[in-house]
C-alpha cells in the first residue's frame, strides 16, 4: 500500500460523507442532523475546515476533518486549540494504519500551525477509535465529558508542546453525570 494523505477534492465529497457514516455505524449510530454534517463534506469545507484524506492511488481509504479553535467545526474550546472530527476508514482498509495515518496528519498539521493541544471528543461506544487514540498518546479529560444525543462524548486531549498545560484550562472536578453538550459549551463561552 502507498499511503497518501491530502485535501479532499470536490469530486470526492460524497464519497467521504458516505465512508465516515459507514465507519461510525460500525460501532454505533448516529441519528438526526449531525448525521447529515457528516454526509456533508463541501459545507466542512466551506465553512473553513481541511478536509483530509487518505487515498491509495486512486483508492479513498478514509478521512478526517481537521479544525482550528475559532471554526464552526471545533467543539472542545478552553481544553485545546485545534482537533479533529469525523474520522472514518472505509471497510476495505481497516487495520492497514490508515487512522492511525489521518490523526497523525493532524499532529503534525497542529505542531506546524503552531498549536499546543489537540483536543477532541470519542463517543463511550466507539472502542475501536478510542483504542487507538489511547495507544497514540490521547489523555482523557472526564471533567470535560459531554452528553451528545447520541450518548456520551469521551472528551480526550494530546499536548503538542511543553507548555500545553499553561495555555488551557487545568483539569477540573468531575461531575457525576456529564452535562448536556450545548450546556457545557454554553457555560464555557460565558467564562471566557
């Protein structure tokens, strides 16, 4: 295998939408409207997001949504200051490293934009994906769970710097039921 990682093109959205649905209904389901964002790759796009992909010469084997603290698409503010969404390897090329392939692009995008936090949200039943971010340094940050409709949202955190820590939020207490996540993310923007 030859294993490029790159932008998506438009001619490729749909297939990519279709790839990371496959990829989470794998190991659970998502219902509703964020199941028609993930089908939606040209509005990530648009709306300022990179759109990555993995391809085997002309094969798509997967992709990932990298986003900057600040875009519409990033959801963990005050934990990190980029992160990654969506990551979905198609069935044909699972445990051929290409997750491990697409979050390592982010790392790297990340170090190189001059971040110091990845930060990012697993949901509790997706074990494969949460497996490998584990095995590839992730930390998690139960004072930072959340509650999405569809279930519970591991929140996980990986330092690109030293000095990560003196530019986020310290961990804090953990509660005893993960709140709601527009609650959450509303309390936060109000602190800060």
């Amino acid at each position: 295998m030859t294993l490029e990682i790159r932008p998506v093109r438009p001619e490729e959205y749909e297939a990519v939408g279709a790839i990371v649905i496959a990829a989470y209904d794998r190991e659970g389901t998502i219902e509703g409207p964020y199941r028609a964002q993930i089908r939606d790759t040209g509005a990530r796009v648009d709306a300022g997001a990179a759109v990555l992909v993995a391809v085997d010469g002309p094969d798509l084997l997967g992709s990932v949504t990298y986003v900057e603290a600040g875009q519409e698409h990033f959801e963990n503010a005050g934990a990190g200051d980029c992160g990654f969404r969506m990551l979905g390897v198609a069935t044909s090329a699972q445990g051929r490293g290409v997750g491990r392939a697409l979050v390592q692009a982010c790392l790297d995008r990340g170090r190189r934009d001059g971040h110091h936090r990845v930060a990012i949200y697993t949901m509790e039943w997706m074990d494969t994906a949460r497996r490998m971010y584990e095995r590839m340094g992730f930390v998690r940050r139960p004072d930072r769970d959340v509650v999405f409709p569809a279930g519970v949202g591991h929140a996980l955190q990986y330092d690109l710097t030293a000095q990560a820590a003196e530019h986020f939020d310290p961990p804090g207490p953990v509660p005893e039921r993960p709140p709601w996540y527009e609650d959450a993310w509303a309390a936060h923007n109000s602190s800060t």
